[in-house]
C-alpha cells in the first residue's frame, strides 16, 4: 500500500503459534541503502493500522544479521521452516516485489519446540 514493494527482499514478521498473533517486531532487509531514508519516514511513527490500536511503529537497525545473505542462512535452517509450521508464518524473500521460493535448508530441519495449533 506504501509503494514500496521492490525496495526490500526479505520480511519476516515472527510469530506466537499459540495465539496466533505476532511479536511486535518484523526484520525487513532493504535492497540498498538508499532505500533507507524513504521506508524509515515511511514506517517510523505509522499508525494508520487496518485494525484499532494505539500502537505505533517504531524503525531501528538490527543486529546481528545485516543483509539478505546473512537473513537467509539465520533462517533456512531453523526450526520456523520446518515444514509442521504454516507458510504464513515463515519467513519471506522477494525479487522486484515478487515472492520467490525460499532456499531449500542445508541439514534436517528439527520442528519448533513450541506446539501449533
């Protein structure tokens, strides 16, 4: 809704699978530093939410991951990719605002410790 679907190339929003509800948090690689400035305005201080809430978005750095690599093999083989756990919770990776498939994990991936629904 923001235009700015190909300024990023992975998303992902972690999730509680027992409530079905998110954490407050997402981490989202941007494709270049330019992109910074244009998605922090965006962002930092967004309120207009589809449902009611007083809560408001607030941008900063991560760490210890930076970059689309880095994001990619924190996340492939974790147990968020295991195949018990649905799609809409995985992380996500895109190319010119078109999602793409996930890479395929590197070991056996072992299933979240947490039950799902």
């Amino acid at each position: 809704e923001e235009g700015l679907s190909e300024l990023y190339d992975f998303v992902y929003l972690p999730m509680d699978f027992c409530r079905d509800a998110n954490l407050g948090y997402a981490f989202v690689n941007l494709v270049n530093g330019a992109a910074v400035d244009q998605v922090w305005k965006t962002f930092n201080g967004f309120d207009r939410w589809a449902l009611p809430t007083a809560k408001v978005c607030q941008v900063g750095w991560s760490g210890p991951h930076q970059g689309f690599l880095a994001h990619v093999e924190r996340y492939r083989n974790s147990p968020v990719m295991h195949k018990s756990v649905p799609d809409c919770y995985k992380p996500m990776i895109f190319k010119n605002g078109v999602r793409k498939p996930f890479p395929r994990p590197t070991k056996k991936v072992k299933a979240p410790v947490s039950s799902l629904r």
